[in-house]
C-alpha cells in the first residue's frame, strides 16, 4: 500500500497544491497536523486537499482542534478526521491522536495534552496498523533546532507496545522528512512537501 504523508502545512496553499498532485499516484493520504497557525487560517490549505478523492486520514496539529478540524473538512468527501479513534481502509486499521504531546511551551492558543491524557487517547490503538500522531515519539524524529529531544514518552510507549507498521507525526519542523525504525515500526515526520511511503501489509 502507497501512503502520501505530510505535516504543518501551516497555511501553505503553493504545499497544498502539490499535495494534491502527487495523491493521484498513492492509494491512501495522510495529514498529521498543523493545517493552520494559531487557530486562523484553516480554510487556506483545507479548501485546496478537498479536491483528494484518495482516502485521507487527518489528525489536528497543535495549531487547531479536533472541532475546527471537523468543521474545516465538512466538504472533504474523502477525508476522515482521528483524535482518539480508529478506523480502517483497505483491511488496515488506522488509529489518530492529534494536539502537542507533551504540553508545548506555546501557551494557551496551542492545543495540547499530556503524557497521561495522551495515553488515554492511544489506548485503543490496534496491533500492526498505522498509527497517525501531530507529536513524534520520544528520541525518534523529535530534536529542534538545538538537537534537543523533544518527543511524547506515552507514544513511544505505544508504538512499542502494538507495532504499527507505520507511524506518521509532524510537529518538530527541523526533523522534517527524516525516518527512522523504532523496532518494527518506521517512523516519518513527513513535513510540508509531502513524503510518499510503501508499506507491504501482506
């Protein structure tokens, strides 16, 4: 299965743009995050991904919540949003926590959960699907620009535990495209320009 995997569009409408050119080439589409920047702006790039008829899992980012997100994606036919839910396509079950794990210094516009919140809503998570999550998993894909490690524990706790084969976050823009295996499991912060992944669930 061809997975097209991208974060933090942050209002990038030219990103949007070529997000929707490359779905055509993919069989399942996947947003981890940060559609908007604090709350505004959220329509920019949404209006632009409803044209992907591909079905497209989206989580919200740290820069919306999951009822903006909702709303935002009204339209998007295709599209289903997670946040502490689970669906399946295809046979692969998929499961989406969205929000800044740990709680972000950002205050209070950044729409956050802690570690014990967060596990909560991973606790559903099935075995060897695709996990879908805006914060990385801890000493991962997760340093900033002063290489500090800045991940969720209670999602590298999942990831450990049920073995997605497939794990896409955002969040940390300077670990943008970069992958890495924790266990059986790769982990992608996918970025803006979208990165395309093949994952054999046979």
């Amino acid at each position: 299965m061809k997975f097209l995997c991208f974060s933090d569009l942050h209002r990038n409408t030219e990103a949007a743009r070529n997000l929707v050119r490359l779905a055509d080439e993919v069989d399942v589409v996947i947003g981890a995050g940060d559609f908007a920047n604090r709350h505004e702006g959220l329509a920019d790039t949404l209006e632009i991904l409803a044209e992907i008829e591909k079905p497209s899992i989206l989580v919200p980012g740290n820069g919306e919540t999951v009822e903006e997100l909702r709303s935002a994606t009204e339209d998007w036919k295709s599209a289903t949003v997670l946040h502490g839910e689970g669906c399946e396509i295809g046979g692969v079950p998929y499961w989406g926590v969205g929000g800044g794990i740990p709680v972000t210094p950002f205050g209070d516009w950044s729409y956050d959960f802690d570690e014990t919140q967060a596990s909560e809503l991973l606790s559903g998570c099935d075995e060897g699907g695709v996990l879908v999550v805006h914060s990385p998993p801890l000493d991962t894909v997760d340093r900033d620009s002063g290489r500090r490690v800045r991940g969720s524990q209670s999602i590298r706790d999942c990831v450990l535990a049920k073995r997605p084969r497939l794990v896409v976050c955002g969040h940390i823009h300077d670990d943008w495209e970069k992958q890495v295996k924790l266990e059986e499991s790769l982990v992608l912060n996918a970025g803006p320009r979208g990165v395309v992944v093949e994952i054999d669930f046979d």
